[in-house]
C-alpha cells in the first residue's frame, strides 16, 4: 500500500509556479536529477502494482479451478457414475464454464486489493468505507461469468446483503429488535413460494421445484397439474388423481412419519451436537412438508370447487407451514429466511416481468451484484458478526484476511440477532 502514494503525488496536475521547475535544467537544458528519480520510482510502483495484481489474479485463478474441480468430483460421486465408466472430470474442469468461473475467483480479489489502495490514497484515509466501494468496484467482475450463474449470484447476493444491513443496524441500535421477525419473514416466503408451486412453477428455478417435488415425495407435475392448475367440472379427491388413498388426516399422520428418516440423513460429527440439532432441523422439514399438504387437502375440501385451485389456498398452507420453523433456533431461522429469499425475489421478479410491472434491462444482474457487494464488503470489514459463517470463510479465503483497523465492541451474538 505505501508504493500507490507516488503514483498519485505524481499524476497530479502541476500548480502554476511550478510549470517552469522540474522539467529541464535553465542552465544546461538537462533534466533534473530529481525528475529522473522521480520517473524511475513512478516506473517501479506501476511494476510492483502489476506484479502483485498478477500474482493475486494466479492464486485466486488456481484457487477457483479447486474449487470447480471440487465440487465437479462430489457431484460425479454422488451420481454414481461408475456403472458407466469413470467419470469425465477433467473434461467438465477444462471446460469454457469452468474457466470463466475461476476468472472471475482471481479478478475479484485482485481488483479488491487495487481499488482499495487506491481509494485509500484518493480519500486520504483508510477506513472501511473503502473496502466497501472497492467491493462494488470490484463485484463488476462477474462480467466475465456465465449468465446463469450472474443471476444465482446475484440473488445470493441481495439476500446476503439485506440480512448484514439490517443485523448491522440492529445491533448498533438504529432499528429495533423485533421478536420472531425472522418468522414472519420466512412464512411470508414460504406462502408465496408454495403458491408457485401449486399454480406457477415457471416462476420457480427449475431446480428448486424438483426439490420440493422430491421432498414432497408424491406431488409430481402432472398430477398438481390435474389437480390445482388444469379446469375442471367436478371436484377431484387426492385418490382420484393418485396423491393417496386414505383420508387426508390419517395420509398426512403417515406422511410425516415417513418423512422423517430421509430429513434426518444429516453428517455426523460430534455426537450430542448432532443428535440435538438433527432432531430439530428433521421435525422442522418433516412438519413443513405435512402441514403445507395437509393444509392444501383441507382447504380445498372445504371449498369442495373444481379445479383450478384458488390461489389463497397455497398461499395460507404456506404461511401456516413457515411456522415450522420455529423448532429451529434463532440463528437457523434468520439462515433459513436468507435461504428462501433469493427464491422468493426471483420468482416476484417473473411474476411482476410477466405482469409487465417491470422490464428487463440487459446485464442488469451484474450492477445489483455489484451494488450488493458494497453493504457485503462493509459488513466483512466492521460487522463480521453479521455475515454468516460460509459467506465469511468463503471471502476469507478468496480476499484474505480483514484489512480493517477498527475492532468493535462486540454487544450480542448472531444468534441474538433479528432479521
């Protein structure tokens, strides 16, 4: 950092009385000795800034090819592609995708560095607010990633970044702690997201709804389609569209038994830790799984109307399912809501661009990551608190460790935090 301040001192424009100084000797046309240092220690700082920005660009490089490759070999594990041969691993990790994935991992950290040194010499101060813009700054990197993942990252990042601001704000006293706020929050999100599933997955990421599919272990595609989505004349049972045979109560008391062991197929690493927290996360998942369904089951035969389904219907089964989580600690629960809001914002985002509330703007993923980034990198630098763990090993493992020089006093946990 000490070698950017010449470059700056000598980029400066000249004032006035110096126009005639510096530049050739009056007596014998030569120039100065001190002009000649000064062009040569300019020539070095530029050097040593190249060489280290390389040198960032190299170890952030290698270190997203890792990771790619990483995440290549346990997806290829856990397809169990061996009844086929061995897997093409080093293919996927060579591929354009894998490359512009570790591009980005090197060009983050390396423009990170270089825009915070020079914003530090600009501003004439170091505090966090530089490592702030220099995340933004930074964060128009993802230019070079594929569009796909511009826009997962993005989602990631709003999520992430709305959570630090507001954990942030609260334990600094600017905004209030509300009780079970994060509740509500994820029975807000689960309410919208169970009515997409039931009457608009296309506003869902294809992935996520296989999952809730897969998790639900009988709704498949068709027979929602036949049931809530498709016009009929008559009403259709849960038996007359394949769901179950049984009444939906004694169908949902199987249900969630039958849920339970593949929720609880949790890692084990320390035994009580373990134990404890699988049986909560498991009764969680196991009762927000029965009770959307169940619920759903109950309303619409109470209704006792043909298909289409009525879109209140979803969206009540889904707030009375978030409740849920409330087997979940506090800590969990703000996780969890920051885990169904990139979901959520992005199937709001398809529903109002379907609407025609609002427009597409090309690369706009690119500026709102970007923009995300600066309350991000704030956070990382002054409320590390308010990141959670992965988000901060991750940037610690990439940016490095924390440049700031200013230690807070440390006034509640995360688990104390409100969303």
């Amino acid at each position: 950092m000490k070698g950017l301040k010449p470059i700056r001192e000598h980029s400066k424009e000249p004032k006035d009385d110096d126009n005639l100084e510096g530049l050739e000797d009056p007596v014998n046309g030569e120039e100065s000795d001190e002009d000649e240092d000064a062009g040569v220690e300019l020539s070095e700082v530029i050097s040593e800034r190249v060489q280290h920005f390389v040198k960032r660009f190299a170890k952030g490089f290698g270190s997203g090819v890792a990771v790619y490759s990483g995440i290549k070999v346990v997806t290829a594990l856990m397809r169990n592609p061996f009844r086929e041969g061995l897997p093409k691993i080093r293919a996927d990790v060579l591929a354009k995708d894998g490359l512009k994935f570790a591009t980005f991992m090197g060009l983050f950290p390396s423009i990170y560095d270089l825009a915070v040194e020079l914003l530090e010499q600009y501003r004439g101060k170091r505090d966090d607010w530089n490592s702030a813009l220099a995340g933004g700054i930074a964060g128009l990197a993802m230019v070079v990633e594929d569009r796909t993942r511009r826009r997962i990252y993005c989602l990631f990042a709003i999520a992430r970044a709305i959570g630090a601001m507001i954990s942030t704000l609260v334990k600094r006293g600017l905004l209030p702690s509300v009780p079970y706020s994060e509740t509500a929050l994820f029975c807000s999100c689960t309410s919208f997201l169970v009515y997409c599933t039931a009457l608009q997955p296309q506003y869902l990421f294809t992935g996520y709804y296989k999952s809730v599919l897969k998790w639900s272990r009988d709704y498949t595609d068709e027979k929602l389609k036949k049931l809530f989505r498709e016009h009929g004349d008559t009403f259709l049972t849960c038996a007359d569209v394949g769901l179950h045979d049984q009444n939906c109560t004694i169908h949902a008391a199987i249900d969630f038994a039958q849920s339970i062991p593949p929720f609880a197929k949790l890692p084990k690493q320390v035994l009580k830790t373990v134990v404890k927290n699988t049986f909560w996360s498991t009764a969680f998942l196991a009762t927000m799984v029965m009770v959307a369904k169940y619920a759903i089951c109950l309303l619409r035969n109470l209704q006792h109307r043909p298909p289409p389904l009525r879109p209140w219907i979803p969206a009540a089964a889904g707030i009375l399912a978030g409740l849920g989580v409330l087997f979940e600690g506090t800590h969990r629960r703000r996780e969890l809501s920051l885990f169904l809001i990139p979901h959520t914002l992005y199937a709001v985002y398809l529903w109002a661009k379907e609407a025609k509330i609002v427009r597409h703007i090309p690369n706009s993923s690119i500026l709102l990551f970007a923009l995300a980034l600066v309350p991000i990198m704030h956070a990382y630098e002054r409320e590390p608190e308010s990141l959670n763990l992965l988000l901060h090993s991750a940037l610690k493992f990439f940016v490095g460790k924390r440049m700031s020089t200013v230690e807070r006093k440390k006034r509640r946990t995360i688990s104390e935090m409100s969303i």
